[in-house]
C-alpha cells in the first residue's frame, strides 16, 4: 500500500502529462497528419516460388482522379502454360469494396476466406477468370472487407508503441495504407475450387514477401 501511494502521484502526473501532449499535438499541429506519404516505385520483379516471371509494366492510368492511389504495377507469372496476373495498387485507404468498383468492372460477390498466418482475402469467379483479392496491411493480417480493415487499423493503431512517433511526426495515425493485391488466373476448363488453389498457394508466398518489404510510412 505505502509502495502504490508513493509512485502514484508520478503516474498520475506521467499520465497527465501523455494527455496534454497528445491534445496540444491535435490542437496546435493539425497539418502534421498531412503529410505525405514516402513516394513509392513497385520493383520490377518480385520472386514467387513455383511460378516464372514472364513480364511487368504499368497499369493504365485511371482516367478519373483518384487521390487515393499512390503507385501501381501489373506482373504476369506463368506455370505450365497457365498464366497468373497479379495487379498491385499501393492505396491510402484499404475499402476494398469501393476500390473494386472504382478500378475494376467484377460484378460477382466474393467469397471471403482466412488463413492463420496471412489474414483474410476475397475469391470469386467472373466472366471465366478466378481471382483473389486483398489488402496487405502495415501490420496484421490481411484483410478484404471493411470492417476487417477498421478493426486491424484500430487493433494497432492503438498501441503506445506509435504513440511517440506519431507525437514526432514520423508516423501518422491512424495509418490508413493498404498494398492491394489483385490476382487472377482463368479458368481454362478447370473447375473454380482448383483455379482458388492455385491462386491461394500464390497468394500466401506473395504475401509473406510483401510483408517483409512494405512501403515507408512518411517523408522527412
């Protein structure tokens, strides 16, 4: 008791003190969480055990604005003569929902599934083509849906761990970034289950990759 009565002033003082900073961050500075993101330029090959590289080039760009899109590249792998897209799409937000209606013209409802290890991730079958679709988070898993997307955002936004670089200025917070990944293969007589394998095996490798090498935060 004696022990908890003498450092508790400290802490409250300590606690107080976070309290103030954070406020007079959020009243005094408001255009720090504007600052903008690192420019970010996809590597020309990305390796994928069992697959080949067979080519890389950019993806059109939209015709509409879209601030939300920082940087894009498309890569084609081949396997026994069976061809894998794979378009990524660096995004400051991670609604996948919105984003594949902006970027794509799928109509189709994904199924949504998990994985231990990777996260959550989309497949779905339209006009003779399977695809996997996903956002790969700054931490956590993956994740497909909006609610998905919050609740990882928040889960580590919240951490005390980002709280000094955020004071800093060095990170944002939240931090809203997603690397959408959008694979897909076509059906080629094969039936939609054995076309999602194919793009789930694909799919866990590029993850773990693109986990290991993702974009930097902000700019000095």
């Amino acid at each position: 008791m004696f022990i908890w009565k003498q450092f508790r002033i400290p802490l409250l003082a300590l606690t107080f003190s976070s309290v103030l900073l954070v406020l007079g961050k959020v009243i005094l500075l408001p255009s720090a969480e504007k600052r903008t993101l690192t420019p970010f330029v996809f590597p020309e090959a990305v390796p994928l055990p069992q697959w080949q590289l067979k080519a890389s080039s950019p993806l059109p760009e939209p015709t509409e604005e879209h601030p939300e899109l920082i940087a894009q590249k498309h890569y084609q792998y081949i396997q026994n003569d069976l061809p894998l897209d794979i378009e990524m799409r660096y995004m400051a937000d991670g609604n996948l929902k919105q984003l594949m209606r902006k970027y794509t013209s799928i109509s189709s409802s994904a199924v949504v599934r998990q994985h231990q290890g990777v996260g959550y991730y989309g497949l779905l079958v339209d006009r003779q083509r399977a695809y996997l679709s996903a956002c790969i988070n700054p931490q956590g898993g993956s994740t497909f849906t909006p609610q998905q997307f919050n609740q990882n955002r928040y889960l580590y936004d919240q951490r005390w761990q980002r709280l000094l670089p955020w004071l800093l200025s060095q990170q944002s917070l939240p931090d809203q970034r997603c690397l959408w990944a959008h694979l897909s293969v076509p059906l080629q007589n094969s039936s939609p289950e054995a076309a999602y394998t194919k793009l789930e095996n694909a799919w866990f490798s590029w993850h773990q990759w693109w986990q290991l090498h993702y974009p930097k935060l902000l700019s000095g």
